[in-house]
C-alpha cells in the first residue's frame, strides 16, 4: 500500500483529527511560530512522535516482538497523519492571513487575533496609506506599514497608531 493511503488509513483509524484536538497546545504552538514544522522543531516533533508511538503500541505487550516491531512501523505513519493534520491547519492559517493582507490594503477591516498572552484582541485598521491620510487627516508616506514575514502591520483606528501581529494567530476576519 503507497504511504498516502498508509496515512489517509492511520488518521481514520486512530481518529486523529480527534486525537490532535487533545494536543491544541501543540497547534498553538506551531500557529505562534514558537514551533516550525517546516524546520522539523524537536519539541513540537517529539510531542507528536511519542503520541504516535503511544498509539501505536497501545495494547501491545513489550514481549509480543512480531507485534511490537509491527506497531513501530506503524508509528512513523501516524506521525506522517499528525504532520499532515498540522500542515492543513497551517495551510487554512496562511490562506486566511493572506486575505486579509489583501483586504487591509483596500480598506478598513475588523478583525480578531490571539496576542501572545493568549488574550483575544479585536482591532480595527488598514494599511492602505492614501485612505489613511485623505479619510483621516494623517500624514503617512508610502513605505509607513509594510508587512515583514509572517508579521501583517496595520494601522490602528483606535489606537491611532501602526500595530502587527503574526497572521498566523488571526482568528476572525468581520
């Protein structure tokens, strides 16, 4: 059997889509940037190794070597099925970040995002600098709030100033 229908397999048969749910703080993690799937973080990756390992083995006695070797070849195939769960989470992360970079450029937008404190801020701003400065009197130049990275910058209607966050913790886009 090819290793896509190996993992598409491991995912339904351990439920992982329900098993990564009870990892939230894993997903979190990764969404923040602390964690990088891309770069193979060790935390992040041996979290999700050792829980593949568990499930893997659960109900397998040590003694049981055919079965034992059995459920460890399985476990790099659910840790395949976690990664992937992780990446389609990051995925639908991005896409929406990259809606809204489109979005502030055009106009003002209300949107939601998690601070790194954990705490849900709700903001209103753009980045498109003419609206900035015809509708609201300011003074900005071109180059004022360009985006860095993962970092989306926008002006702060009520803060009235330039702020940023890191697409990947958007919530909401209203």
């Amino acid at each position: 059997m090819e290793l896509k229908k190996k993992i598409d397999k491991a995912i339904k048969d351990y439920d992982l889509y329900n098993e990564i749910k009870q990892h939230n703080d894993i997903i979190e993690r990764y969404k923040s940037g602390e964690l990088d799937l891309e770069y193979g973080d060790e935390s992040g990756d041996y979290a999700f190794w050792d829980e593949a390992g568990y499930l893997a083995t659960k109900g397998v006695d040590f003694g049981e070597h055919a079965k034992w070797d059995e459920a460890i070849a399985k476990q790099d195939v659910i840790y395949y099925g976690f990664m992937r769960i992780c990446g389609d989470i990051l995925t639908k992360t991005n896409k929406m970040g990259n809606t809204m970079r489109k979005r502030l450029k055009l106009n003002v937008v209300k949107f939601a995002f998690k601070k790194k404190n954990g705490e849900t801020r709700y903001a209103t701003g753009t980045n498109n600098i003419m609206l900035l400065n015809e509708m609201y009197g300011l003074n900005l130049k071109e180059n004022d709030g360009l985006d860095r990275g993962n970092l989306i910058n926008y002006y702060d209607l009520e803060k009235k100033g330039w702020r940023c966050f890191n697409k990947e913790l958007l919530t909401k886009i209203y």
